[in-house]
C-alpha cells in the first residue's frame, strides 16, 4: 500500500457494467519522502473518502480485491482502500 490524497472526484456517464455504482476519485501518491506526485491518477473509492481526505492506496491486482461483492474482476489498477486519521513518523 502506499499513502495518497484525493483530489477531486471522476464522473463516467459511460462505464464497463462491473464498474456500474462504483465512485472514481483523482488521486496523487505520496512519495517516500511525503511529497505528492506531480501526475493525478484515477481510483476506484470504496471507503467514502472526500476530496483533501489522505488515504491509503492499494494497485495492482489488490485493487481490485477492494471492489464490492461480485465485482472482484473489475479492470481496476488503482484503489482508496482507507483514510489516514493520523500519521507520524520520525526524522533520521
């Protein structure tokens, strides 16, 4: 997993049927050093995070374990699977 924030959200009028009641968000990944990435990429978000929200992400083949019951085959590389409450880490 890796850290991210949301960013926006995606709207899809047009969609693949497994990818139907799913919500997208624009997410930026957070590097090692805690800075976001310059590009935005689209997530599926299954756990009610909002835009500035920081969160968990998942990609690869584990992002599409996050999906709803039923729907574990979507084409999703790409998953907010949690919002951080709280984080902290220590300067070497």
């Amino acid at each position: 997993m890796q850290r991210g924030k949301v960013t926006g959200s995606v709207w899809a009028t047009r969609r693949v049927e497994v990818l139907e009641g799913v919500r997208l968000a624009l997410v930026r990944r957070r590097g090692p050093d805690g800075r976001l990435a310059d590009r935005e990429e689209v997530a599926v978000e299954v756990v009610e995070a909002g835009v500035g929200d920081e969160v968990l992400l998942a990609d690869g083949r584990e992002a599409s374990l996050a999906m709803p019951e039923g729907k574990n085959f979507a084409p999703v590389d790409l998953a907010v699977v949690g919002v951080l409450d709280e984080q902290s880490w220590e300067e070497d």
